[in-house]
C-alpha cells in the first residue's frame, strides 16, 4: 500500500458514503484529509467517524460546492493542499420528457460545476504555492454509456470527462495531474438510495453487472487511492473505469 504521508487532501461530498470511504482509505495511508460538505456539523458527525480511526488526521469543513467564494475559502484552510477530489454529486431520476429545467440546472450546478469550482480553485491555490498536486473527480461510467431516466446526471457526468481533459492538457505544466474515477453501480450514496426507492432501477442493477454484485464504497475508495499514489505519476487526463464490467452489459430486463 502506497502511503502519503505528509500529503494534504480535501474532499468535496466528504459527508457521504463514497466521500467517507476515500477519507479513511486515504488517512489510513498517512494522509492529512479535509471533508468538505454542504451539512452541518452535526449532520456530518457520522461520515466524519467513518473517515476516522487511521493514521492520517481527518477534519470537517462546511461548504457547498455551487458557492465559489465558499469553495475558495473552504480549501485556503487546508495547506498543504496536495489532493484535491471532487466527489460531491446529486441524481434524480426521470424519464427525458419529464425532466423539468430545475432538475437539470441542479444536476449540472452541482455535478459539474461543483468540479468545476473546487478544479480551478484548488489549481490556482497549487500554482501560487508553488506546488504540484493532484486533482481527481468523481465520474461515472454511464459518462460514456446511456442509462435510462437519469440524462441529466449521465450529461453532467460527461462533461466532467472533458472538464479534466482540458484542465489535465493546461495544467501539466504546473505540475498538476487531472483524472477521473469512474465507478459503476455502486450499493452505497445515491445508487443505494434509488436501488432502495425505484423499483424499475432495482430490476436493471440484477441483469446488468458482469461480476454479478454491486460495487462498494471501499472499492470505489481503492481505486481512488491509486489515482493519488505514486504509480499513478504519469497519468493525467485520464479516466480509471472501475465499473465491475457494466458498460460491456447489454440492457437486457
């Protein structure tokens, strides 16, 4: 297991499942992590406990992705800044003729520009401190493969595919590695909540997973860590699909 020791990272989405897995898996291999979330305190107290009980000292920061000044002050209070990951995100499934223009504006204020604010401010912070850094977000692998009832999100999923390409092309020079994880169907966060409530999703997730089970949380916090380790130096732009095979699945109910 690699270890970042001395490393500094924050992560956005830090109050829920996927972004609690990263900050243990991260401290437990020596990091400083900051989980950065729109709840409250107090609402964010059970994630916290799960990111902590490792090596690395994990902390609490309030901020909500779609406000730029608060995302700005949110990560000038965590240095170093070495690993910034953008993971917070929100689905709500509809059929396309349904979709109303307050469902779509959300998905793609909070999905992408949500990266969008936490890439270019934790980029800017790495290039006046004069430091490389990594920046990883959180995709999907329905970025690249259709699934139905949820275009808003799988659209604001792609674009954040692009969004890291162009930032990984204008960045290299500074030093700074931009990448995505793209997990599949995973049993934890806003997967388990539309597995648990829709039943026409439920049925898709039982024929659509090559390797048969949904994905956890840890796993998805695995591969992430390989995106921050140092056999990762020389990727940048890139996508990490971890989907457990589902983009090769035919949606066959």
């Amino acid at each position: 297991m690699d270890r970042l020791d001395g490393i500094g990272v924050a992560i956005t989405g830090g109050a829920g499942d996927i972004g609690a897995a990263m900050g243990r898996e991260l401290s437990a291999r020596g990091a400083s992590v900051t989980l950065v979330d729109l709840r409250a305190p107090e609402e964010a107290a059970p994630w916290l406990e799960r990111a902590r009980g490792a090596d690395g000292e994990v902390r609490y920061l309030r901020a909500d992705v779609t406000d730029r000044g608060a995302v700005d002050e949110a990560l000038a209070r965590v240095d170093p800044l070495d690993i910034a990951i953008g993971n917070a995100g929100i689905v709500e499934s509809a059929p396309f003729l349904e979709i109303t223009e307050g469902q779509w504006q959300t998905h793609l204020a909070v999905n992408l520009t949500g990266c969008f604010n936490l890439g270019q401010s934790a980029a800017r912070l790495m290039v006046e401190r004069g430091k490389p850094g990594r920046i990883v977000f959180t995709g999907s692998w329905v970025q690249e493969v259709p699934w139905p009832e949820i275009t808003a999100y799988s659209v604001s999923k792609a674009g954040i595919r692009m969004l890291a390409r162009q930032m990984a092309r204008e960045l290299a020079g500074h030093g700074i590695l931009v990448n995505v994880i793209a997990p599949g169907i995973v049993r934890a966060g806003l997967a388990k909540r539309q597995m648990e409530t829709e039943p026409q999703y439920a049925r898709r997730v039982k024929h659509v997973i090559p390797l048969g089970e949904p994905q956890s949380a840890e796993q998805v916090a695995r591969a992430t860590a390989f995106l921050c380790s140092e056999a990762a130096d020389y990727m940048t732009g890139s996508t990490l699909l971890v989907d457990g095979g589902c983009s090769l699945f035919q949606f066959d109910e």
